[in-house]
C-alpha cells in the first residue's frame, strides 16, 4: 500500500497539547499494527503568525496542505497574548479564518458531528432516555449563510446598512441531503449488526430503521426553505427505507432539548448546523467530548479536515488540564475515513475509538491531565 501523509496542524490555544496526544497514539498504533502511516507538522499559531507576517496563515498554505491526504488539526482562534479578541477579527488580511479557508479551498462540503452520549459522559439532560441519544448531524458546509457576500454602505454614519447574503444551490442542497440518506442507512445497517435496531415512523404509518430531518426555516426564510424542502422530498424517493421529518429550526431547537434521542440523522444549512451541533456537543457530554469533520466526499484530490468541535480555550492553555478525549475521537474518524484507501487505518480507527470510549466510560469526566488521560489510552491501546 501506499504510505498514507497527514498534516498536522497543532494551531495555537490547547490545539498543541491535544495534538500531542493524538501523535502519541497514532504512534502507538503505527507500531502496533505497522501502519504505513506518516505526518508533518505545520505550527502555524494564528496569532504570533500574525505578529510576524500580518496574516494569520502562510499565503500558501493550501498549496502546502494540498498535498496530504488528511489535515488533522488541534484549535484556532487564540487572539494573543494582548488579549483582545477583535484585534484578530478587525485586521483586512484575516478577514477569513484558516479554516474557513480550508473549508472552501479544499470544497469540504460535509460536515459530520455527531452526538452520541457515551457512557461516562457528561449527561446534561436528567431524562434517563439521553442515554440514547445517537444522532450525526450533518451540517452544510460549502455555501449558504456562510459565502460571505454583502458588504456595508455608508459606514461610519448612523444611517448605516449592512448587507449579508445567503446562497443556496440546487447542486450544493442536492448533494448535502443525498449524503444524509446515504449515512441514515449506513447507520441503520450498522445498528443492524449490533442488534440495536431502532424504529422510526413515516407520516404514513410505515417502520423504518433510520430517519433524516431536515431543517430550515421556511415559514420565514421562504426561497430557501422552499427550495430545500423540494429538493428533500425528491431524494427521500430514491430511500423508501428512511423515514423523512422536517424541522424549523427554532423547533428543532426546542425538540434536542425536550426528546434529542428521537433524532437520528440531521441535515442543516451552514450557520443553522452550526448552532445546532454546538448544542448537540453539550446534549452529548459536552465540548471536551464532540468530534468534528470536514469532507470532500468528491473529490480524492482534496484533503479532509478533522479538527475537534471545540475552540483554542486560551484560558485553560500551557497548563496541560485541556481534554484531548474529542481531539482523540476526532483522529479516530480520520482514521476511519482514510480507511477507504487502506482498511488496516480502518481498523486502527476503530480501536483508538473503543479506547478513548472505554477509558470514558472507566473515569467518566473525572479532572485528570491531559498526559494522564493520554497515558491510559496508550496503555489500552499497547496492551
Ligand atoms: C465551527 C466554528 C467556526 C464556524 C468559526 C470558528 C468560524 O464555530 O467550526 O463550528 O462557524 O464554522
Ligand atoms: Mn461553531
């Protein structure tokens, strides 16, 4: 097989330290199993990068990545040590975060977070029935709220407008929610294997083992909730086995909190995923736990990015307490994903996945270091 090359961006806040743990056990794993396995590091800090140079990344730092198979990375965000959060967001050449960037640059037009409370997780929610909750939410990631187009006139003056369009595509709606069904069923089968089957009526009285619901808000947002609720009732008939719903958004948000485990596979638009999946995070044990990915299911030219949901936490960086349990979890799935070129990353995915969980559900969210949680899945992973 061909050595499969990541790059690894540790970012800046506690990206470093969770980083670190995730190289720790991917060393483990590549001596474990022989993996033809390699990485680079990129230490491309926004904020002292900035300092220097006067933009948060390296200009070429796409055409640099481009040329790897995953990009793996820790957080983003620290402002610096001047402590001042809009001095990063002000500045013209960072006008665009890194990942931002990436996302569009490398066309990762999926983005998978999913929220299963794990045994030894944080449970937020009393109702003995969050144990199930198990839902992927699958949030568009290429277009919509997010094309930054729009601009401000007369700024400066109080008669000022800002303008921020949205854009949505049929190319883009279609194949965000064709990969929702496409997930909805793999997740049934897997379900399937595991005897842990579960059930989900069609508005006609039909079972199905699997369900996507589609969210919008398109008693107010009227073109594009019109256009996404087309689009979604055209690809549910080629998946007679998945049962459909559709939420507004401002429901769903009611509905995660009030009956979250009635979900199983969400489809949303780019920022309404994004709030979703922040709430999701804490509804599955929290920001310390929630894995993210960026795909380009497409494109095998493109690199994938996995980066935790979680932010830079300058508060709680250097001092080596930051929980790489969702940065571990996240390299899991990366794993996982490049595992379609080479299956032994499959199966070393899988059983950094197992460990991360089993040593979860051992000392649930217990305060430990970040060494000391990396020590225990090493040892897991090892023996
Ligand atoms: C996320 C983050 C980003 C987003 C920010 C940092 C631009 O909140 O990955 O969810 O809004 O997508
Ligand atoms: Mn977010």
């Amino acid at each position: 097989t061909q050595t499969t090359r990541i790059a690894v961006t540790p970012g800046d806040g506690i990206g470093p330290e969770v980083v670190a743990a995730a190289i720790h056990c991917l060393e483990a794993l590549r001596a474990k199993h022989l993996l033809a396995l390699e990485w680079t590091r990129f230490p491309w800090p926004s904020h002292a990068w900035h300092e220097e140079h006067g933009e948060s990344w390296p200009t070429d730092a796409l055409a640099q990545l481009k040329a790897y198979d995953a990009i793996l990375l820790g957080a983003l965000g620290d402002p610096g040590p001047i402590n001042d959060p809009d001095r990063y967001l002000l500045s013209d050449s960072v006008s665009l975060s890194p990942l931002l960037e990436m996302r569009k640059g490398f066309d990762q037009w999926v983005c998978e977070r999913p929220a299963r409370l794990l045994p030894g997780a944080r449970q937020y929610l009393k109702d003995d029935r969050a144990k199930d909750i198990d839902m992927l939410v699958i949030r568009e990631n290429s277009e919509g709220e997010y094309v930054s187009q729009g601009g401000r006139l007369r700024q400066g003056t109080t008669d000022e407008v800002a303008t921020q369009m949205e854009v949505f595509t049929h190319r883009a709606t279609e194949r965000i929610i064709r990969y929702g069904f496409e997930q909805a069923r793999k997740r049934a089968a897997e379900r399937a294997k595991h005897e842990r089957v579960r059930t989900f009526k069609t508005l006609d009285g039909r079972s199905c083992e699997s369900q996507v619901c589609v969210i919008t808000k398109r008693n107010a947002l009227r073109h594009w909730g019109d256009l996404y609720t087309e689009v979604f009732e055209a690809v549910s008939k080629d998946y007679p086995d998945v049962a459909t719903h559709h939420e507004l958004v401002d429901a769903a948000c009611m509905k995660f909190v009030q009956c979250p485990w009635a979900f199983d596979v969400v489809v949303a638009s780019n920022l309404q995923g994004d709030i979703l999946t922040d709430l999701a995070a804490v509804l599955s044990g929290g920001m310390g736990v929630a894995p993210s990915c960026n795909l380009n299911p497409t494109d095998t030219d493109m690199p994938s990015m996995f980066e935790p949901t979680h932010g830079s936490a300058p508060d709680i960086a250097g001092k080596g307490i930051a929980d790489p349990t969702a940065m571990l979890f996240t390299t899991a799935r990366m794993l996982e994903w490049l595992g379609q070129k080479d299956s032994k990353l499959a199966v070393a995915g899988k059983e950094l996945f197992d460990a991360v969980a089993a040593d979860l559900t051992e000392k649930g969210s217990e305060q430990r270091d970040t060494q000391e949680i990396k020590d225990a899945i090493c040892k897991r992973l090892t023996s």
